[in-house]
C-alpha cells in the first residue's frame, strides 16, 4: 500500500510538472465550455428552464460535466505518444506498481480539470451564477469522478490502439452523443420521452441530475443518490478496467 | 549456474488472419557473467524472446527463470533483477536528462537522496555529466545510447538485456559501447544478453551466439565453434555461418565489412 502511494506521487508529479511547463496545456480546455458560458448561457436567462432556480443553475453544471467529458476523453492521446517514444515499456519493465502507472497519470487530469473548473465557476459567477457553495463543492467532486472515470477509459484505449488517427475519432464518436444524450447543453426535463429514455443509458446524465440539485441547495434527493451512485459505481469499473489494461498492455 | 533458462518458451500471436507463432520453444542457458549473442534473421523471435524474458509480455507457453525468479510466478522479483534497453530507447523528449535519471531511480525505489546520487553516478560513469540538464530532445545518438543505457542500469541489474543496441550508432559511438558492456562484465560480473544484426559486434564482444530462426534455436556456441561446425573451417566468417545456419541467400564472395 505505501509503495503504491509513493509510486502513484511519484508517477503524477512527472506528469504534473509536463503539465506545469505548458499554459497552453493548463488553459486550452476551458476554451470550449467559456464560449458556451459567454455567447450560449446568456440565451437561456429568460426560458422558464427549472422551478427551482436560474438558468445559470442548470446550464453551469452541464459545462462543467462537459469540460471533464471532453478533457479527459482525450487523456490518452499522451499515451500514445509515449508508448511510440518507449517510455511506456521502459516504466512497466520497472517494479512501479501497474495500478500507480494509471492513478498518477489520472490524478494528474483531476487535478488539471478540477483547476479548470473554478476558473469555470468564477467566470459564471461573473455572468450572474448565484449558487449556494455547497452545492459547488458538490460538483467539483462529481467532475472529479467523472475525470478519473474517463481518463482511466481513455488511457486504457490509448494503450490498444497504435496511432492518434485511430484514437481521436473513436474518442469523438462516443464523446458527442454522450454529451447530447446527457442533457449537459438544456435539461431533459424538455425531452420528448423516448429522448428521456433514452438518455437514462448515459452514466453522465446520472451526474448532471444531481449536480443541478445540488446547485439549487437540494442535498437530500433521489438525483442525488443515483448520481452518486453511478458516479462511483462508474469510476471504479473504469479503473479496474484501466488497470488490467496497463498490466497486460503491448500485446 | 545458469542465470537465464528457459525450456520450450513460445509465444503465439492471435491476429485477424489466425495465430501467429512468433517464437516456436526456445531453449537457452546463460552462465553467470556470460555475454550472449542473440542473433537471428528479422522476424525470427527475437525481440518477442527479449520482451518475454523482461516480463514485457506474457509467453503462451514454457516456462522461464531468470536470475533465480521465475518468469510466470515472480515477474515482480524478475523486474528487480533485470535491465532492458528496447531497440528504441525509451525517453521522454521534453524531459531533462536528469529527471528521467533520477525518476528511474524512484521507479526502482530508491529514495530522492539515492536516486539524485545514482543519477549522478551514472552520468559520470556513462560520459553523461555536462549534459544532466539538457533536454533529451537535444541529445546526439550517441548520447541517447548512453542514456538510454544508464536507465537500464539504474538498479545495478544482474541481468542486461539490450535490444540491438548499436543500431544507428557511428563507429567510434560502437567501439564505446563494446568496451561498456565488457567493463559491465569483468567489473560487476553483470550478465549480458544482447541482440545483433551486426555480425562483426557478436564476433568481437560476444562469448557465446545463439541464432534463432523461424521462432526456435537453430545453431548454439562459441563463435569459432559455430564457425567450424556451420562455416566449414573456424577460419570461415561469421557471415558465411550465418547464411549457412539460416539458410538464406549466397554466402558472399568477398569479405567486405558486414556492417559498419
């Protein structure tokens, strides 16, 4: 158990410090949910979208399911670098533990999205979020689950597949309907209903129920348990899948 | 006593187009401090082999010990014991040459303090020190070689792998390198398994060459005896062995240098 947490510290400080010496890397994730927020929220502040609360109250919980969805899908494409580079066979020939080998790397991407996050948040507080804190830690730790998820699924692809032209589209093929189907962009609440139906198969709109409860300060809901419920359940099936991959990965 | 043995080690692919027997049953023996050549015509096993005896990738059938652990059972107590330099190295380009030294220290777990140390060490040993906080990016091949080299001995391995480790190096670079491996040898007693498709190099560095073909051993000995058994006379080169073990293509008739 302590080699693996020091593995693990070890393994995410390499890649934090990659992370740290490229602001490009830091910042170019939060591009695409920032431009939702500024030129798409502002068309949803009139629509009657939820009894509970403003339309920044549901819009803002989706663009932050939808930074962790796309960011840490593509977690893995610097894995394929690296596998090309030899730098992956080189580590898995060494004791390191395999299981520390995915947790570094994932922590890191928790880390980077959680950090893109609150700048996220400060930003809708600006375009006029109101929310209580509460329910905004509450998403920070969903986003979080979602990363570690999806980035443990996306590296155990990257290690399957040889080269990024495979990688990026079946990432975005899965990607897309995963964010329309989970009702990230307008509650599904507006869904006809085989649409509703058929969104209760994505994990992620699991999380988005929740997360906007949690936004308008309802703690105590059925949302709340199936969120967290699929939230975990998700995370760990990803990272079990995650590690077997790394410890058999090259074949 | 043997350091590596394996009996009947093999290794088949399944692919779309049905099972791939890269390697068919490989047996070896390799003495303590022996340096093997690991030869073989291209496809003939030997990368799977290495990548097997490294823990790399699981054999499909056999079985393997290496220094004492076996392959199947104990891969952790064979990771301890070995140290593997893939044909194309394995460095990160954006990272300093001492990160990726003292981060291989920690891989093998030693502490910060031993693992700056070593990094040090090593770089000293391996002609490497002016260059600890340049990017490895910015590395000759040469250097690379070196590095790629100190990472697999970080941990003072009993066991080298070495995955052609010449490949693309200038002659002077090579010369070096065969002087490291033999002052590996006769200073740590450190055992060497390398492959090569420069037949001069197992010429001159290695004790004992095994050829592989098709996935299995084909011929087994010291250089001059598998000259004298497969070349005919232990004056013939070990070019013309070669060729006649393996049976592809004409020997040839002039003794131009084979690789350089």
């Amino acid at each position: 158990m302590r080699t693996l947490t020091t593995d693990t510290l070890l393994i995410f400080g390499r890649y934090a410090r990659q992370t740290l010496s490229s602001k490009f890397q830091i910042l170019f994730g939060i591009l695409m949910p920032l431009l939702y927020l500024l030129f798409f929220g502002p068309l949803l502040t009139d629509l009657p979208l939820s009894a509970a609360g403003s339309s920044w109250q549901v819009l803002v919980p989706g663009l932050l399911l939808q930074l962790g969805l796309f960011g840490a899908s593509f977690a893995g494409f610097s894995v394929i670098l690296e596998k090309n580079n030899g730098v992956v066979e080189r580590m898995r020939v060494t004791p390191v533990s395999r299981l520390a080998l995915l947790l570094g790397r994932v922590l890191r991407d928790t880390a980077l999205f959680l950090f893109q996050a609150v700048l996220l948040v400060l930003a809708a507080l600006a375009m006029g979020l109101r929310a209580p804190l509460a329910g905004i830690l509450i998403g920070f730790g969903f986003v979080a689950l979602l990363t570690v998820s999806l980035a443990s699924l996306s590296y155990a692809l990257a290690l399957r597949v040889a080269t990024p032209q495979e990688f990026g589209p079946v990432v975005n093929a899965v990607a897309m309907p995963s964010m329309l189907l989970s009702g990230l962009m307008l509650p599904m609440a507006l869904a006809p209903g085989w649409l509703d139906v058929l969104s209760h198969v994505m994990p992620v709109r699991y999380l988005v129920d929740a997360m906007r409860d949690a936004y308008v300060g309802e703690y105590a809901t059925a949302h709340m348990l199936y969120g967290s419920l699929v939230a975990l359940a998700f995370a760990a099936l990803a990272v079990t899948v995650g590690t077997r991959v790394f410890r058999r990965a090259g074949a | 006593m043997a350091v590596i043995s394996t009996s009947g080690l093999a290794r088949t692919f399944t692919t779309r187009r049905g099972p791939v027997e890269a390697v068919r049953g490989v047996d070896l023996r390799v003495g303590a401090g022996e340096i093997l050549g690991f030869l073989g015509p291209n496809g003939a096993g030997k990368t799977t082999t290495l990548r097997m005896l490294t823990t790399l990738l699981a054999p499909t059938g056999g079985a393997a010990t290496v220094a004492g652990h076996d392959l199947v059972t104990d891969p952790a107590g064979v990771r301890r014991a070995v140290g593997y330099v893939a044909q194309s190295g394995g460095v990160d380009p954006n990272v300093s040459v001492r990160e990726e030294l003292v981060t291989q220290g920690r891989l093998y777990r030693l502490t910060r303090t031993q693992a700056a140390d070593r990094a040090e060490e090593l770089a000293a040993d391996l002609g490497l020190t002016d260059l600890l906080d340049r990017r490895t990016a910015a590395l000759s091949g040469g250097q690379r070689r070196r590095l790629d080299i100190a990472l697999g001995l970080t941990h003072r391995p009993r066991v080298l792998f070495l995955d052609e480790p010449t490949t693309g190096l200038d002659p002077g670079s090579r010369a070096d390198l065969w002087d490291l491996v033999r002052r590996l040898r006769d200073e740590h007693g450190t055992t060497v398994f390398l492959t090569t498709h420069y037949l001069d190099e197992a010429d001159a560095l290695a004790d004992r060459i095994v050829v592989v073909d098709k996935g299995v051993v084909a011929a087994d000995g010291t250089p001059s005896a598998l000259k004298l058994a497969h070349g005919g006379s232990i004056d013939a080169t070990l070019q013309e062995t070669f060729l006649a073990i393996t049976g592809r293509g004409p020997a040839p008739v002039d003794t131009t240098p084979v690789a350089v």
